[in-house]
C-alpha cells in the first residue's frame, strides 16, 4: 500500500513524457492530455479515500529508513491538497484548446504535467531539502509558462518574477543549512523529533531560523509586504496559466508555512504564531483588497483577491487552535478551486467583451447571461456569502479569532469579506449589467466552451458548502492532527 504515495508523482509524469514525444499530432495529445488527467483524478481520489480511511501513506525512497532516505508522506492534509491540484489541472486541460493557440497549446501541454509533477512532490515530500528542490523544479515550469506569448509585458513581469524567487531561494537553502548545522538532519519528521531536545538557552536560535524561513515561504506566497511581484506577473500569461498559478503557486508556498509551522517550529507560538502570523495576516487581507479596488482591469481585479486569501489562511495558522486550523484548510481548499474558476471566467469574458478594461464593457449577460450568472454565483462564494464554501472556512476561522478574543482580526476580516464582494460585484454591475456593448464578439461557440470547465469547478465550490456536512468531519481531522505532531513523526520515523 505504501507505494501509492508515489502514484500521485509518477502519473504526471508519465503522461508529460507521453505528450512530449508527439507534439506534433495536436489533436491527439490533446485526447490523451483530457483522458489521462480525469483517469489520474480518480486514482488520487482513491489514494484520499484510503488515506482517510486506513491512515497516512509513507514511502521511503530507495528502501532507506527514515531519516537517511528521502520520505514521502500522503497525510490527511497533503492527500487532499494534491486532489484538489488534480481537479484544477482537469478543468485546465479542458479549457487550454479553446484559450491557446495551437503553437502555444503544444507547449502549455507538457508544461501543465509538469508543473504538476512538481506541485504534488512539495506537497508530498517530508524533506526540507527536497521541498527547496522540488520549489525551484516548479518554478522553473513556472517560468517557461509565464513567458508563452512573448509580449513585451510578459518579458517584463517575468523577470520580476524570476528575480525575486531566485532571491527567495538563495534564502531558502541558506536556512536549511542552518536548520541542518542544528539539527544535524533535513528529514522534517526528525527534525519536529530533535528540536524538542535543543537546551532552552538556544531556543532563540531556533526561533530566529525559523522566521528566516517564514520570510522565504511569505515570498513565495505572496504575504505582506512581499506580494508586490505577484499582481502583474499572474496578469500577462494566458488565463489558463493564470488559473495555475493563482490556485496552485502560491498555494504551494503557504502549504509549506501550514506544514513547517504545525509541525516544526512549534515551541514559541505566542511569538510566531500568535503576533507575527496574526499582525501580517491583517495587513495582507487590507492592502489585498485595496488593490483589487484600485484597478479596473477585471483580471488584475480577480489576482489581486488572491492576497486576501493568503490572509485569511495565514490567520487561522496564526490562530493555532481546532477552528483556527480547521478554517484554514477549509479556506484553503475552497480558494483553490474558486481561484480557478475565476480566473476561467474572467478569461471568457475578455474574449466576449474584447477588453480587460472594465470602463469599456457593459451588458456582456445579454448575450453570454450563462456566464453572466456563473461569475455572480463565483463572486459570491469567493467573498463567503452563506451557506457557500467561502462562508464556511470564514466562519470557523472568526469562532477561532473570537475564543481568543482577537477582536481587530475578526473586524479586518469581516471588512475585507465585504471589500472583496465589492470588488467583484464591481465587474457584475458595470460588465455584465446595463446597455449592450458595441464590439462583442461573435463567436459565441468559444466563449460557451471556455465556461464549461469554470462551471464544473463552480460546481464543485458551491458543494464544498452546500455539502459542509459531508466535508466538515474530514477537516476536522485534519486540524486535530495538525495540533498533535507525534502521528505524523511516528508514521515518517516508525512507520
């Protein structure tokens, strides 16, 4: 059993290899991209359904026990984190023929297994090292996606892009290697284990290192104040590859602070969790929303939302408690697929209206009104109107916020939830609402085939609260062993 812990890694890649050795033939590596991610998407469910029913999955590379060989872990947390990562590629694989051009399709097919090969190893890896590698490996797709187009706003942004990650890294390895010159190992379960043992005179060392590491994770997924080299670059890609990158990257990078901060900087929550986590929270949802009012470029509108999240996400870490936890994984999974769809919808309605510009369009739900309703439907589940997922993660996470008596916190976020409503309605009113539009485009067959996949995952938003009941005790789970590390150490260590 232990070998579907690498099933999740090895599809993806068997399936890129696959579509590289026939680009030429379009038509069919787009039938095997389709038919291979949905096959994939049910075998992960599966993994997940045995995951939460038989207990977590480890896999010790080479047969090397743990710590001396590289762990993969498919945990409560992980396993539904990497379900999620595969719907999301499925309705990306769907779109991307009706939003790419063929040359570009060609490309973004093998790109697309392989940001995934990489996104699901740094959710499934149990070592420090390894999750450094596997960033930099996504990153590196990353970057080969942004730039597809070659506009000279995208040459721009991309480099932006790389600049900052490649500072982030350089700081990525440093700390490992003075986690490692501490601990003397890599593997996360053995360091949780060693770092209890570390004399109290030096536990400001291990608080330091910690933060330096929060600093590198706070890059990658876009915290305050280092979120300024997101808005643009997820702006000038295609919406397909805006969709990955606003549900997955950075998504990626505040796994990793969910991961490291639950399981192994854990000894000064009152500093870490408690002030800094709570503080940049707070600034992160206010000066996300703000950008999002600032603008009235409809994508930049949407990637500017996905700050706000990562604040709300960050808080219930901040929190560190049963609802705190529970509401940032609830969160967490509702953003990536609403992020999605969004960023699905927006893509079709530039292409209905022939503008990002939203002071030049308006009545875009006279012709498309299927479209029309699906971005409201996504609005308001996004801004954590009842009974949706939004509201669901944002409600567990105020409990959370209100038993500590965080009152500040649960007031920033009560008014960035109205913010962002606001923001989004604003594209609903002046877009969608009022006098038909001159310049629409006529192909309607496009823009009904680019909102077919947005609906399915749309769909599947508005279940995750609709059916809160039937998702609420798998989260709870969750956050109850994020609050106890001995399962996770055990099952690494002794498993």
């Amino acid at each position: 059993m232990n070998n579907l812990a690498i099933l999740p890694i090895v599809l993806p890649l068997l399936a890129g290899i696959i579509v590289a050795f026939i680009p030429s033939k379009l038509n069919l590596v787009r039938k095997i991209a389709q038919t291979l991610t949905v096959i994939f998407l049910a075998v992960v469910g599966y993994i997940a359904w045995t995951v939460f029913n038989e207990g977590i999955i480890v896999l010790q590379g080479g047969g090397w026990a743990a710590p001396f060989g590289i762990s993969f872990v498919a945990d409560y947390l992980s396993i539904l984190l990497v379900l999620t990562t595969y719907l999301i590629a499925t309705a990306a694989v769907f779109y991307a023929p009706h939003s790419l051009s063929n040359e570009q399709e060609r490309f973004t097919s093998i790109l697309l297994f392989h940001i995934n090969f990489w996104c699901i190893r740094c959710i499934l890896t149990g070592d420090l090292f390894n999750l450094f590698v596997f960033f930099e490996v996504l990153l590196m797709a990353s970057y080969g996606l942004i730039v597809l187009g070659n506009g000279k706003a995208q040459l721009r942004e991309s480099l932006k892009y790389v600049l900052i990650n490649l500072f982030s890294s350089m700081l990525f390895v440093t700390t490992v290697a003075f986690i490692y010159s501490l601990v003397g190992t890599v593997n996360m379960a053995h360091i949780a284990e060693r770092i209890n043992d570390i004399p109290s005179e030096q536990q400001g060392i291990v608080t330091g290192i910690g933060i330096l590491l929060f600093f590198v994770f706070a890059v990658k997924a876009a915290v305050f104040p280092l979120y300024y080299w997101l808005p643009n670059s997820y702006v000038v890609p295609n919406p397909v590859v805006s969709a990955l990158f606003g549900a997955l990257l950075t998504k990626v990078g505040i796994y990793s602070i969910f991961r490291v901060y639950t399981l192994i900087f854990v000894h000064d929550t009152g500093l870490t969790h408690n002030q800094i986590f709570i503080w940049l929270a707070m600034f992160t949802m206010i000066f996300g929303v703000i950008g999002a009012l600032s603008t009235n470029n409809v994508k930049l509108i949407v990637t500017y939302n996905i700050i706000p999240a990562i604040g709300f996400i960050l808080m219930g870490i901040g929190l560190y408690s049963e609802d705190g936890l529970a509401g940032s994984v609830y969160y967490l999974m509702h953003d990536m697929v609403v992020k999605a769809a969004l960023f699905l919808l927006i893509g079709a309605l530039v292409v209905a209206a022939g503008t990002k510009d939203l002071s030049k369009m308006s009545g875009v739900i006279q012709r498309f009104p299927v479209l029309g309703w699906l971005f409201f439907l996504g609005s308001i589940v996004l801004a954590g109107v009842p009974p949706f997922s939004g509201f669901i993660g944002k409600l567990l996470l105020l409990r959370g916020a209100l038993s500590q008596e965080q009152f500040p916190l649960t007031i920033i976020a009560l008014l960035s939830s109205l913010l962002i409503l606001l923001s989004m309605i604003r594209i609903f009113i002046r877009g969608f609402w009022g006098e038909k539009m001159e310049g629409m485009t006529q192909n309607n067959r496009k823009v009904h085939a680019l909102t077919v996949p947005a609906g399915l995952l749309l769909t599947v938003s508005v279940f995750l609260g609709v059916g809160a009941e039937f998702v609420l005790p798998y989260v709870d789970t969750i956050s109850t062993y994020l609050l106890d590390r001995s399962e996770y150490i055990s099952s690494v260590l002794k498993g």
